[in-house]
C-alpha cells in the first residue's frame, strides 16, 4: 500500500471508510435489548453463525441483569462445547522501551523522563530467554516501544536470536510480535524472520480520543496505524492479532470497531484476525487517566461474554494486567489465551526482582503468579494447559476457523496437542504436585477417547515424551 512518508496519510480510499463512528453510533442508538431478541442471538451463537454488528449492538445495550446472566451463560456454553478446556499459555519478553511517541497513558511514552531506557543486547536477550525456557515457556511475545532504533531489521534479529535459543530441553517455538506499524517491506522482513503473529492494537477506534492521547510522534496518525495490518496482509502475514486499549472511549463504542475490524478483514482477505485483545488501562509510571470511560469490573466481564458470542472463532486473549480472580472468572466466558509468570520490567526475568518498578516498565500488572502457579490452578479447575504450536509449524492457518468449524478437530488435533505440550511441561518443569495432578487431568483425558486407534497412537505418544523424546504432535 502506498501512503506519504512525510505526512503518513493513507490515499487509497478503499481502506479510510472502514470505520464510521456515525454508523457505530447509529447502530448503538437503534438497537432495542427486547428479551425475546437477546435470547435469539445467543441462540444464532450458540448455533455456531457470527453475529452482525447490529445483533452485537443489542447485547452490548442490554442491562437486565437476567438477560446479562443468559448472555454470559450462552458465552460459557458456546466455550466449553465449541472449544472444550484448553488454555494456551504464553509470556511476554519486553525487548526496549525506547519511544518517540507520546501516549498520555503509557509509561513509555517520550515525555516521561522518569522512565529509564533500556534495550537489551543480544546477551541480555538470550538470558531472558534461558530464563523463560527454564521456567517451560514455549510461546512468547516480544514488545518493543516504536523508535528507528527498532526498525524491521533489528525486530527480526531478535526473533532470530529468540529462537536460535536452546537450554535443555527448553526451545521457544513460537515468536510473537507486538510492535509498531510497519510499512510493507518492513512486514516482510519480520515475516521471513519465521513470526506467528503480529499484534497491533488500534487502542481507540474513536478518532477524536485517538487524537486526544496520541499527542506526539508517528502514532498520531490514525489511518496509518489503522491500516498498519492490511500491509501485513499484502506482506503475506496472515496472522494477525487486533486489540482496543479499554478505558478510553465508550467501552460499547470499542466492541463494535473491533467487530467491524474483524468484519474489514473477513471481507477484504477472506480470513478474520487471529487474535482480539481488550487490555484495560492501569497503573504506569507518571501517568494520570482521565476516569471518564474507565471500565468497571462487571461490564469487563460482561464485555468478554459478548465477545465470545459475537466472534466465536476469533482468539481472546486476557493479560497478566488483570488480577487473578478476574482472569479466574473470564476464563470461562471464552479467552483461549492468557500468560503465566509474566514479568514486564526490562530483563526482569533474568534479574528475578521480586517487586514491579514502573520507572523502568510499561504499566503496573495485576498477576505476578508464577508460571506454575498459573498451572495449577488451571490444572485444579478442569482447564488443560497448552502449549502448542502445531498449527502455524505445518502452516494450518485459520487454526480457530477450523476448531469451530471442523467436526472432530479439536478432539484430533487441540486436546491431544495441549496433552503432550503439558506432558513435556511435566517432565521437565513441573514440581511433584503438579506432575501428579497433570497426569490425573492426562489420564482422564485419556480415557474419553472412545475411537481406540487413535488413543492407542497418542499414549504411544505420551509414552515417548516421558522417556524423553521432545516436540511430537499431531
Ligand atoms: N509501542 C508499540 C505500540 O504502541 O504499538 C508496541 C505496543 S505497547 C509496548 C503494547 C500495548 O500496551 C499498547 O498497544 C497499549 O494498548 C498497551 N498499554 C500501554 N499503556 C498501557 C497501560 N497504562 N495499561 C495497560 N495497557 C497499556
Ligand atoms: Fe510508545 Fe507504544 Fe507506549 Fe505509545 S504505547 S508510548 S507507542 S510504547
């Protein structure tokens, strides 16, 4: 795509229009939450059909508390029946914090001279990663602040050096991206660098408060950033994870422009975005946020249930910014992905610092659990661990497209992934209370295989992981 390099403006008119505050604001006004209607939505859900953005305008206006508990108990069935227990578990390695724009809400941002500046070097990277490998990480996300310093070349770089990293039996497997726009050759060169997906969040679909707290640098420019996965596209990354920064704009406002993002992507390119991301705004170092669209604890949760049944085969993912019992309770409206032992502060996970400095970090986290931790409690409430990466290794793209649509595709290739993942974890990592209760949750698993072929095939495969055979799948 071609844009001005002094101004960044997007000329190409087909992409400008795809968000339209007076449609969204319209549709928002119009739709009537009737009882009757509600519950033919969740039905259309739970019958495995998207749902337009006037049907998802009418959950986000419905306020009934009873209709709000069918919504989010139509959420939890469409959940556990489409996409059973599993969890995918990931971690977030902060690679800079160098930045040049100016986000009022981040403590990043240019004009925060509190912040203290670190990128790390290549020796300082791999030790992040030893350390992550060493805790049974295999996915992560690397970050990075937008500066020239952190152009396509050094990003890809990194990636390399991410995965080049081996300790043990410990290996990254997957390499995430979430970093500033980039124009299309830029894509390119992260993409041959071997990504999974690359992330950018709009953080407000709303242009005036975009323009509000977008006060300086590149990320002024709302067309550029909105348009910033299109280009991907065109660089042939086809994974693709959007995400809203919740606390700036109407909250209700936001949903629909994510929807209507998924909707632009699912007509233009045939395939939805992989991921959507709903961070709300916290603590960061020499910030002040204004209240005004703050979101409350209820309507975040709500905000998830209605996500799910809006977008039910789009990847929801919850961070280590939401406190525990939070994350506990969303969990079981539909996020398929969360981190564990996250740490963000630069080279904290090598440094082992056991409180948060927000001088020298993005934002205040709200779950600073370890890895184990976070396993145990999914392994104690029924959930399955996963670690897998199969799908984009073997280039089955449009993996959650298949988890909802295809018969029998989770039970062939999700479950039996997401056993052997944590059974490597077990072997590997995991103290003895979590082997046992790992093994207890593998068994059971196990033995709802009724198709005895296939059973016989994936213990064969347990079996050759617990004498040491590493990264078997389906
Ligand atoms: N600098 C790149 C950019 O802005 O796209 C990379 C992303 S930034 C390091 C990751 C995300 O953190 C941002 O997109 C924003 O949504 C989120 N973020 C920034 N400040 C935050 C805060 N105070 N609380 C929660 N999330 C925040
Ligand atoms: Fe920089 Fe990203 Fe923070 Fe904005 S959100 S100040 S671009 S790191």
């Amino acid at each position: 795509m071609i844009y001005d390099p002094q101004t960044y403006a997007i000329p190409d008119e087909a992409m400008q229009p795809f968000i339209s505050e007076k449609e969204i604001w319209e549709m928002l006004e119009q739709a009537d939450a009737d009882t009757n209607k509600v519950r033919a939505i969740i039905a259309k859900s739970l019958n495995k059909q998207r749902l337009t953005m006037q049907e998802t305008a009418v959950l986000l206006n419905t306020t009934d508390p009873g209709l709000i508990a069918e919504i989010k108990e139509g959420a939890r069935t469409l959940k556990e029946q489409v996409y059973g227990n599993r969890i995918v578990l990931f971690a977030p390695l902060y690679v800079g914090n160098l930045c040049t724009n100016n986000c009022s809400y981040c403590g990043f941002r240019t004009s925060n001279h509190a912040q203290r500046r670190t990128t790390l070097s290549e020796e300082e990277l791999v030790s992040e990663v030893r350390m992550l490998e060493d805790s049974g990480q295999k996915r992560l996300i690397l970050v990075y602040g937008e500066h020239p310093k952190y152009n396509a070349d050094f990003i890809a770089d990194s990636v390399r050096t991410v995965y080049k990293v081996k300790k043990g039996n410990g290996e990254i497997r997957r390499v995430n991206i979430n970093a500033a726009p980039m124009d299309t050759d830029g894509f390119r060169t992260v993409k041959e660098a071997g990504i999974g997906t690359y992330q950018v969040f709009q953080e407000t679909y709303h242009r005036e408060a975009y323009a509000k707290v977008h006060q300086g640098g590149m990320k002024r420019n709302y067309d550029y950033r909105l348009t910033a996965l299109d280009r991907a596209q065109e660089a042939g990354i086809d994974d693709v994870g959007i995400g809203a920064l919740f606390g700036l704009y109407d909250w209700r406002f936001e949903v629909m422009g994510l929807i209507r993002h998924v909707n632009h992507f699912e007509s233009v390119y045939n395939v939805g975005p992989h991921t959507i991301s709903f961070p709300r705004i916290k603590k960061a170092s020499n910030v002040n946020v204004d209240p005004e669209y703050l979101v409350s604890d209820e309507e975040f949760t709500r905000m998830v249930a209605i996500l799910r049944l809006a977008v039910p085969y789009t990847g929801l993912i919850l961070t280590a910014r939401e406190p525990a019992h939070i994350r506990k309770e969303v969990l079981k409206y539909g996020v398929s992905q969360i981190d564990g032992g996250t740490r963000i502060e630069l080279k904290a996970y090598s440094g082992n610092k056991p409180q948060q400095d927000l001088d020298a970090e993005q934002f205040e986290i709200n779950d600073s659990r370890t890895l184990n931790e976070v396993m145990d409690e999914l392994i104690d409430t029924g959930y399955s661990p996963s670690f897998c990466t199969a799908c984009y290794r073997v280039g089955r793209t449009g993996e959650h497209f298949m988890e909802f649509s295809v018969p029998g595709f989770i039970k062939r290739y999700c479950t039996p992934n997401a056993m052997l993942t944590l059974a490597e974890y077990l072997e590997d990592y995991a103290p003895a209370d979590t082997r046992e209760a790992g093994y207890k949750l593998i068994d059971k698993q196990l033995k709802e295989y009724d198709d005895e072929r296939f059973k016989s095939m994936l213990s064969d495969r347990l079996e050759r992981v617990k004498t040491g055979e590493r990264d078997l799948y389906f």
